[in-house]
C-alpha cells in the first residue's frame, strides 16, 4: 500500500518541479520621470521700470542680474533632481 501512494505523490512533486523549471522570469521597465515643482519651471517676469537716468539703468541693470542668478539656480536644481531620481546620470552644464 505504501509504494501506491508513493508513486503518485513523486509524480505530482516531479510535474511540479518541471513546471516551476520551465517558468521563464518575465522583466518589465517601467519609465519613472521626476516630478519638478512649478516654481523652477514657470517662466520669470522681465522687470519693468522706466529708465529716465544713468541711475535707473543701473538699477534695471542690478534687476536683470538678479533674475540671471535666480534663473541660473533653477536651473541647477532642475538638474540635480533630474540626477538624483532618474538614477544619477552625470551632471551637464
């Protein structure tokens, strides 16, 4: 009676172990993109101010500066996000 029920029961554990040894894993990429905040893709206003005096260039001169270093940081921390979520690519200038 034993070797009845062995017999059966190394049947099914075989037919389990070829089905498991035939599976082939199955690999899915996924695209992930970060997230940028609106803050550092939004577009900046010029600054407005009417030039009436050598004074007043400079000061819209000081203003454009402001905004080129304002943009110039947005636009290194868009990088470092692009960087540090995608998967750390090298940094481009």
């Amino acid at each position: 009676m034993r070797i009845l029920v062995i017999g059966p029961a190394s049947l099914c554990l075989a037919l389990l172990l070829a089905g498991c040894a035939t599976s082939v894993p199955r690999v899915e990429t996924v695209m992930m993109a970060p997230t940028l905040p609106k803050h550092l893709t939004r577009p900046l206003p010029a600054p407005s101010i009417e030039a009436s005096s050598n004074r007043d260039l400079l000061d819209l001169l000081a203003r454009y500066e402001s905004l080129r270093r304002r943009a110039n940081a947005d636009r290194a921390a868009v990088v470092e996000i692009m960087a540090n979520d995608v998967g750390g690519g090298d940094k481009r200038e």
